[in-house]
C-alpha cells in the first residue's frame, strides 16, 4: 500500500513513525510532502522517507492519502488537489474542526473521506483517535482506517457530532495534563524535592493513576475514595482542590475548547 502525506510536521512524523516502528508500513512506501525544506529534511533523516515539496506529485499514486495540516492552510494545501484525487484513493484528514462537508466541498463529493481528530501521545505510541467517515468509504476501508490509527495508539469510530468534544477531550487536554504534572513538581520544589526528581515522580504518578482507571475498570471516583483516609493527608488536599474550584475548572476548560472547536 502506498501512503502519502500532505504535511510531515509534528503530527504527521508522528504517525509516519507509528506506521514504520509498526510494521504496518514500509518507509520505501511512504512518500511526503511539505513547504518547507527544514521538514523535509528531517523527515527524510528520521524515518528514510521521500518527500517532495510538490503536494500534486506527492498524491499521484497512492492508494491512501493523509492531510496532516492545521485548519488554518488546510484550503490552500488543498487547492487544485480535487482533479488530482481519485474516487479509489482513501483520504484521511487530521484538520482539526474541518468536518466531512467541508472536505467534500473542497475535494469533491465522490471521494473517499475520513476525518480523524489524534492527539500529540502518538508521539510515543500512546495516542487515542476518533474518526468520522463519508458514505463513499466502505467497510474494507474503515478497516484499513483502523490498522493505520492503531499503529500509534488505540481509535474509535464516532459519530461527527462528537468529533468537537473527541479535539477537546483528547485533543488538546494533553496540554491541561502537563499543567497538572508541573503543578505538582512545583509543589514539590517548594517542598524541598529536587526539580528533576520532582517532574518523574509526577509524571509517573499520572502515568500510573490513568492505568488504574484503565485496567480495572473502577469508576475514578470509587479509586480516588480509595486514597483518603478518613481525616488523613489526601482528603485534606481535596479539600484544597475543591476550595479553589478545580472540577469546575477543568469541565470549563473542555467546554471552552469544544466551543471553539466549533468555529474553527
């Protein structure tokens, strides 16, 4: 299978290297384009890739192209490209807020189009993905939808209507949880912890703690119960938490984001 990339920055080197350390894609089938030499470059170096600064070249040929860009260029990226498609070519687009009809208004209304909203822990093979398909996209393709989404993390088919809250929730709450870590490495530089010591013990206290939810299945409420003591240290910096608003906070927050997400 031949797999094109339109954009080979942060994300679309992150799943370039989930396909490649998968096994679910060879580099000498992955080809990529981008405007700037500097990506190229460093594509080209780390996975072994071709890249090409020419979008039209790049897609001619490929049985499934990606659209990793932001929202922001993804028209101009695109431009032209919709006499260059194929009905047979599987287009995947990681546009974050660029819902199917603006694609098909843009690529045509007989094209195979998936949108996916993926998160930056792909970076590290820890991503989760939802993606919405087009009626043009067939249940042979959804699979191969899903062997790609899954070779840097786990994926799961939603509807569209929830891809505004999929960029909130996973999308860029990555971003609330380093918050969190530093909080608590800060707090615990001021409790006398040094700095690089402090950043591994929270970080892997979070790594941990999210396993727990994940594997055992508990309501995350019966587990944080699990930790306060009556009248003990944890239930005390609850109490702290809720005093300043922290639930209210971080629900705001996710609200904020899937509004905004809205009007991308």
């Amino acid at each position: 299978m031949k797999i094109s990339f339109i954009g080979c920055g942060n994300m679309g080197s992150a799943i370039i290297g989930g396909l490649i350390k998968s096994g679910a894609a060879a580099k000498e089938d992955i080809t990529a384009s981008d405007p700037f030499e500097g990506s190229r470059k460093k594509a080209e170096a780390e996975f072994g890739i071709h890249t090409t600064g020419d979008n039209e070249a790049c897609v001619r040929g490929a049985d499934l192209v990606l659209i990793a860009v932001k929202p922001q260029v993804l028209e101009a990226a695109l431009a032209g490209l919709d006499q260059v498609f194929t009905k047979d070519q599987l287009i995947i687009s990681i546009a974050a807020g660029q819902s199917l009809d603006r694609l098909q208004g843009l690529l045509g209304q007989d094209k195979k189009l998936v949108r996916v909203m993926p998160n930056t822990p792909a970076l590290v093979g820890e991503g989760i993905s939802g993606w919405c398909a087009n009626a043009n996209v067939t249940e042979e393709d959804k699979q191969q939808v899903t062997r790609v989404l899954t070779s840097f993390g786990e994926t799961e088919e939603i509807p569209e209507s929830l891809m505004g809250v999929v960029t909130s929730l996973s999308g860029s709450s990555p971003a609330y949880v380093f918050l969190f870590i530093e909080a608590l490495a800060d707090a615990a530089v001021l409790d006398g912890m040094p700095r690089a010591k402090a950043y591994h013990f929270s970080a892997q206290t979070v790594l941990g703690s999210a396993k727990m939810v994940l594997e055992t299945g508990r309501h995350p409420g019966e587990l944080k119960d699990m930790v306060c003591s009556p009248a003990g240290t944890t239930i005390e910096g609850v109490a702290a938490l809720e005093r300043g608003g922290f639930r209210g906070t971080v629900i705001d927050a996710v609200h904020a984001c899937t509004k905004k997400a809205a009007e991308l």
